[in-house]
C-alpha cells in the first residue's frame, strides 16, 4: 500500500530561485559510475574551497540553524561535533537571508560521497505550522555534516534523520537533498512544520532523477519494512491527517514547468544520452534553458564502482554558471585551491557597506575567476544567436583537453606514485595539474572576454542602458543565453516539455 502521492500531500510546488540536481544511475552510464551534476542559484558570490580532515575535542560544538531576519525567524543553537570529520571540497557561498554564512549546497568528501541541495517548496499550511522562533539544522548545515561524517550515501541519509529528530530542522519552506556513492542515489526531502518530518527514497540503478524542485511522489505507509525508503516515525500518520483521508494523484512534481524545461523534459533530455558521460552531464547542467545568470557554479561527478583511493576521486566544477564557463577537475588529492576560484568580495554579502579586512588584501587583489567568466556571460547573451555557439565550442574545447590529460597521463602517474608509498609527490602531482588548468582557465576567460569586447564594439553592437537602475527586481527576466524562446510565456507552449510527459 502507498500514498499515492507524497507531493499532493506536502508539496506546493512555486518557481523560485535555487538549485538543480540530477542524478543518473550506473546502468545507464557509460563506464558503470554513478553519476551526479547541478548547480547553486543563489544571489551571491560563489567559490571553491578545500576542507581538510580534522580532529575535534570531546566538547566541541559547531552552530546550527538561522536567525531572526530569516523568513521564518528563528535562533541558533549548537550541537556537538564528532571526534574526527572527513576531507571535502566543496562550493561556498555568502549569502541567504538569515542563514548565516559560509553557506553550500554539497560537493563531494574523501569517502566518494557525493550531496546536492535543491529546495523543495511544502504546502503553505506546513509553513504556518511552523513555531516561532524556529531552531533546528537547515538545508546547509545538513550538507556540509553529510560531507563530514557520511562513508556512505545511505549513511548520509541516516545522518539527516537522526539529526532532525534530535534538534529540529530549521526551514525557508521545505528542502531536499539528493546524496550519491558509487553503489546508489537517494533523495531527502526535510519539511517545514516544526514537527520533524522528513522522507527518503532510494534512486535505482535504471533511473535519472531531476531536482528542480525536489520530490517523492509514490510512498509505502510500511516504508520501515523496505530497504528503499526512509522516514521519520510520524510520517505517514502526519499525511494522512492532513490529507483528510488517502491522498490524490493530482501532484505535478515533475512538469510544473520551472524555469523553461520541466522537470520531466530534462529527465527525458538525460535518458535520450545513454549511455550516459562526463561530457554529456556537463551538457546537461550548462543547457542555456537553465543555466542563466542565477547559476553561481556547474559540478559533475563520476562514483566509480572500483572504489578508487581517496585522493583519485574527481569532481568537475565551473567557476561560475556552466553556459559560460569551463568545467575544471579538482581531485580530492590537491593540497590547495588558487585564489583567483577563492573568496572574493564580489557579490558577496556586506561588501557594499563595509570596507576591505587587511587579511584579505592579496587574495581581493587577485583575478576573481566567478567574475571572470561572469564578463563571459553578459557579453555571450548580449548577441545569444551569434556569440552562444562560438563559446559554447571553446569551452568544450578546453574541456576535452582536460579529460583526455586526466584520463591519459595525469591519474595514472599519480595512482603509480601512491602504489609506490609516494603520496605527498601524488599530492604535488595532483594540486599542480588543477593549479595549472585553473590558470589555463583564467587565461581561456581573458581571451574570450577581450575578443567578445572587441567584436561587439567594433560590429557597432555595444549598446548603453536604458534604465537608471543597475539592479534588478523579483520580476525582472534574467539574464539568459535562450534563443527564440520567450521566458514569459510556459514551456510547454514552446515545444520545451509537455504538460503532460
């Protein structure tokens, strides 16, 4: 027996900036990985930083949860840190109203535990359900305490569970989370209300999973007895009251027509590709239908079924959104991460108002690579039907460069200096590499962005503002490589998806 839809229950599905991830299972990839992409949308600066493994006292604590100038206002509170965390790299970010910063959506930690975030919208009576002011974990603090202590995906999961159900989760309105190893996927979904509730269901082998926003639709009421699900003790009694009864299969979690592909479109877009690769998810997570100006990063990873050492696994990251800018490898080896992918104050929150700390003089003075390819990004939508497919080929120029060095030579010296107890020189190998294709990177932006310049100036294309306003409003479309698409109107009126599939 099922709910025949979770989503009709405490879904409410309502565009809104966020995040995308997909998922795309090992039978269906072309070396046999389990493969996971996406990117943050967020209103703010976005960097790469490396988190060691560390060791932590017996009466450590880290703070958890959100202020009172979030949406729902709430308190922080702290909660005990483990012994020991893992190593990770991951994407940060500086901004969300009332969640305090740095702030990440996931990335990937030495145990080839792979997290994305995407947000998952609930009913707005889940909403008002919730107390005042609200504590508990939020959607990144779930992320980043996955990546430090999860060794696997379904441990991952267990690891959100136990945390909401010892402190509380604290909500915009609902969240998701979709956690991956080299054996299987699982979507979270973590709810508003005050009243603990969170589900998970486990993505097979056969399946690719779009999140935007994230869902489970079909739900056992047994979930306890099944090895593909999981859930907090009052799940099911909590839907069914609110329900009034068995729920309807009215739910449109997979084509409520977000951005210009639904859900589903991009699933189907996915499925069309298998078997599935990098190359192919990076062209999925850099599609111009959803890779506009709100993306603040692209990541693609590979779980590889032979498990690999620890410093070997490989994520690919873009430094700004994917339709602009190439995708970079970063092995979990590398021993440091440049400045020019560093923190920087552009549009990082407070820089407006405040001046410059000492500290960071040298790292502000450095190339911003976010910025960078930003450049790319409004010179390249400015003339999208001429400028797209030129850059577009660039950048997977650069890119197939680095697949065929990592794949031919790079991993192989590395993997042959740490068989010989070597691996502090495979450190130095690694961090080198992804040191000099950064740089490569940065010189492939400076190139693009004084050609682009060069070409819309002396074409007579360059054209001032209209407005008086740099800034945009909620309302205002954004910015957008899309051709012949019309971003007010839906997207299945386009011939992008179906109300329907």
């Amino acid at each position: 027996m099922a709910l025949a839809k979770l989503t009709s229950v405490l879904l409410l599905a309502a565009p809104a900036t966020a995040s995308y991830a997909f998922y795309v299972g090992k039978s269906l990839t072309a070396d046999g990985s389990v493969m996971v992409g996406g990117t943050g949308e967020e209103v703010s600066s976005h960097w790469l930083q490396l988190f060691p493994a560390r060791d932590h006292g017996p009466n450590e604590t880290i703070q958890v949860g959100v202020t009172d100038s979030a949406t729902i206002p709430g308190k922080l509170i702290h909660i005990p840190q483990v012994p020991h965390t893992l190593r990770y790299l991951s994407m940060e970010y500086s901004d969300y109203e009332g969640f305090p910063a740095p702030l990440t959506n996931g990335g990937l930690n030495e145990k080839g535990v792979a997290v994305r975030d995407v947000f998952a919208d609930n009913r707005e009576d889940l909403v008002k359900m919730t107390p005042t002011p609200q504590t508990g974990v939020q959607y990144s603090d779930l992320a980043r305490i996955v990546m430090e202590r999860a060794h696997s995906a379904r441990e991952g999961v267990k690891i959100i569970g136990d945390l909401i159900h010892k402190f509380n989760y604290a909500t915009y309105g609902g969240n998701s989370h979709l956690i991956a190893d080299k054996d299987e996927g699982w979507i979270v979904w973590e709810f508003a209300g005050g009243r603990r509730l969170w589900a998970a269901q486990r993505l097979n082998d056969s399946e690719v999973r779009v999140l935007y926003p994230g869902y489970i639709e079909d739900f056992p009421v047994d979930f306890e007895n099944s090895d593909d699900f999981m859930g907090s003790p009052n799940l099911v009694s909590f839907a069914i009251d609110q329900a009034g009864g068995a729920p309807t299969a009215d739910a449109t979690a997979r084509d409520g027509g977000y951005k210009y592909m639904s859900q589903a479109a991009l699933e189907n877009a996915t499925m069309a590709m298998v078997p599935v690769t990098e190359k192919d998810l990076m062209e999925r997570v850099r599609d111009p239908r959803i890779a506009d100006d709100n993306a603040g990063y692209g990541q693609v990873v590979s779980l590889h079924q032979k498990q690999e050492d620890p410093d070997l696994l490989r994520i690919w990251i873009a430094p700004t959104g994917s339709v602009a800018a190439p995708f970079v490898p970063w092995h979990l080896g590398v021993e440091s991460i440049p400045p020019e992918f560093g923190e920087h104050r552009y549009l990082t929150a407070g820089s407006s108002s405040t001046f410059l700390n000492p500290d960071y003089e040298l790292q502000e003075a450095s190339e911003f690579a976010g910025r960078l390819f930003k450049r790319v990004l409004y010179y390249m939508c400015s003339a999208p039907r001429t400028l797209h497919p030129i850059v577009t080929d660039m950048l997977k120029g650069f890119e197939a460069e680095s697949q065929a060095e990592v794949s031919g030579w790079v991993e192989k010296a590395a993997a042959t200096l740490l068989q010989q107890g070597q691996r502090d020189l495979s450190r130095n190998l690694l961090t080198y590499y992804s040191h000099s294709r950064a740089a490569k990177a940065l010189e492939l932006g400076n190139t693009m962005t004084a050609a682009l310049d060069g070409y819309i100036k002396l074409s007579g294309s360059w054209r001032n503002p209209a407005g008086s306003q740099i800034n945009g409003g909620d309302d205002d479309i954004t910015v957008t490589c899309l051709v012949r698409i019309d971003p007010d109107k839906p997207a299945y009126e386009q011939g992008l998806s179906s109300p329907t599939s």
